[in-house]
C-alpha cells in the first residue's frame, strides 16, 4: 500500500490483489485456524499448545491430513471477498481522507483501517458464520458450504446468519484500524530512517507486528462472536452480557482461549497478507498507469 497520494487508487488492482492476499494467507494457516475456532466454541475443552497439537494430530489420524482444512474452501469463500473489499475500502478511504498527504495524519490512519474493516464485514459477515459452523462440524451434519447456508435459513431463519455482527463489527474495527495504523505508522518510520521505501523481509515483519497488535487487543470480541455464529451462546443474549457470563462461569482466560495459536498463525498470516497485497497492488497497477 502506497502511502496517502492524491492520486485516486486503483479499483480493480486492488480487489483482485487483496482477494488473492487473502486466499494465499488464510490457506496457508488454515489447519491453526480449525484447530484454533474448535476450541472458542468449547465451554468443556481446556486449551493449550498441547492441546491444541493433539486435536490436529487426532484430527490426522482419525480423519485424515485433508481434514486438516475442512472448511477451507468455505475459508476462501468468505476470505476472497473480504479481503478484497477491505484492502480496497482501506485504500479508498486514505485517497478521501488524505491520509498522510503533505503531513502525518495518524488519527485518520487509524480511522482508514477502521472504517475499512466495517465495510468489510458488513458486506461478508454470514459467509463467515457459515464458515465457523463448517468449521466445527461433521461431513454427516453439512456436506458442504451451501449447505451450511441452507440449512441454517430454513431451520433457523436467515437473521441466524447474522448473530455475533456486532461484537465482530467492534472488534473488526479495532483489528482493522490497529494492524492497518501499525503497519503503514512503521513503513512510514522505515521510509524516514533509512530514506527508501521496505524491502520484502520488512513488509512482512511490519505486517506480521501490525496483526499481532490488532488480534492481541480485539480477542476476547472473537470468542463471544464465534459462540453466537456457531450456537453456542443463549439467544438473545448481549455481546458484554456474553463477556461477563464467559468471564464468571469460565474464567478470565476463557476469553482469551485460542489467543496463543493466534499469535503463531497470526504473524503468518498477516505478514503474508501485507506483503502479498503490497506487491501484488504495486504490480496490477502499473498496467493502468503503463
């Protein structure tokens, strides 16, 4: 991502390069991923790291290494999109809001990856709720993501789809605008001390920082979404009400169950994302300008 220009970003270079930013990261932690979302929606399952290597490794050997990445291509499915309509919705509001153009704006850095991870959501949200549900289920309960899809609207309604939106609308906000504000404040930090623009090995380390921060601070929102996408929480329920009854029934560390897997998938992921994005982006849009 170029730094704020007053010139007007690229549309399609910046969805095809965010869609495939996504697919690329998101594929290649998607066993950690499973094996992370099995547990948030477990009120019994304690987690560890040695726990969470003997869930893949009875996954393994009960079902087999494609089990690994059972809902994965629901994964792309709602990753593609997503990412594709944030990293655009991002480069479309630092052009709008003259993100750091003439002089360093950090609080509209921040509100550029904010706003870009609510568009984002908002426009993908039941894809995700069908992907978590995939996620922790059986071949005998869904075949597949479609029928994750239908399934849920005919037995419990469409707006079933849809539960868990707000927690993930804050949290998302929060992720999106601390990874997006810590990844360019760093480019930016880089450019200004050394006078260039980062290599490979620096975008992805400031990506990989930029998304640690970001998860680390908006987790305990993750698990209280994925218990209301996958019916794990009481109807009806309020995401702080939710918060408090995790925190009192299951503990303080019930809310931040998985967060150590997020922080080896995590840096993977977002390192790949950022540095796939940067390039890609650069790349797809020099054909508009050649």
């Amino acid at each position: 991502m170029a730094e704020g220009s007053k010139r007007a970003p690229s549309t399609p270079a910046s969805l095809c390069a965010g869609a495939i930013a996504g697919a690329l990261a998101k594929t290649t932690i998607a066993p950690l991923d499973r094996t992370k979302i099995n547990f948030q929606v477990s009120q019994t399952h304690r987690y560890s790291i040695r726990a969470a290597v003997k869930f893949i490794k009875a996954t393994y050997q009960t079902e087999g290494f494609l089990a690994l990445y059972r809902g994965n291509s629901a994964t792309l499915a709602r990753v593609m999109p997503y990412a594709a309509f944030q990293f655009t919705a991002h480069e479309r509001f630092k052009y709008l809001l003259s993100v750091d153009v003439g002089e360093k704006t950090p609080l509209k850095r921040l509100l550029a990856g904010s706003l870009a991870g609510f568009v984002a959501t908002s426009l993908t949200y039941p894809l995700d709720t069908a992907k978590a549900r995939l996620s922790i289920s059986s071949k005998s309960e869904y075949s597949g993501f479609i029928d994750v899809i239908v399934k849920s609207c005919r037995n419990e309604g469409p707006l079933a789809l849809y539960r868990g939106i707000w927690p993930t609308i804050v949290g998302v906000m929060q992720y999106g605008g601390l990874s997006f504000f810590a990844f360019d404040t760093l480019k930016l930090m880089h450019k200004d001390k050394f006078d260039s623009a980062p290599t490979a090995p620096y975008i992805t380390l400031y990506g990989a920082t930029g998304g640690v921060i970001g998860q680390s601070l908006s987790y305990p929102l993750d698990i209280v979404r994925r218990r209301m996408q996958t019916g794990k929480a009481p109807n009806g329920m309020g995401v702080y009400s939710l918060l408090l009854k995790i925190a009192r029934e299951e503990g303080i560390r019930a809310l931040y169950k998985g967060l150590s897997m997020n922080w080896i998938k995590g840096p993977i992921s977002a390192g790949i994302s950022f540095t796939t994005y940067h390039f890609a982006f650069s790349y797809l849009s020099s054909f508009k300008r050649s």
